[in-house]
C-alpha cells in the first residue's frame, strides 16, 4: 500500500532506478493535485487506485 496526497494505492511498482509508479484512470488522476508526480499518457492495465477497476488511462511516476 502507498499513499499519496490521502489516496492509497494498492499497485504501485520500484523499478530497478528506485522511482516509484502505478498506473491510474482519469476519474482518479482528477483528485490528484498538482504536486511531486507526473503523468505519462500511454498506461494501461487496471487502475492502481485502491478500490477502483477503471481501466487506467496514465502512467503516474512519484518523485522520490
């Protein structure tokens, strides 16, 4: 579980760097607000939003 500006993420990946991502719908990345993230266009897969099967529409990379 990861949390992120009071949302829990329940997929959220290291990848060999040590940068944190997941992926996320737009009904979700809508609650996020502007802060240490970027969104990258190309996700796919479920949503890494605890709770949420939307299909993901971004990838959401966390800056550590």
């Amino acid at each position: 579980m990861f949390e992120y500006q009071g949302i829990s993420f329940d997929d959220v990946v290291k990848d060999d760097d040590g940068h944190l991502w997941s992926q996320i719908c737009s009904e979700c990345a809508k609650k996020v607000k502007p802060g240490k993230h970027s969104l990258d266009d190309v996700g796919s897969g479920i949503c890494g939003v605890e709770g949420c099967e939307n299909e993901a529409d971004y990838y959401i990379d966390f800056e550590n």
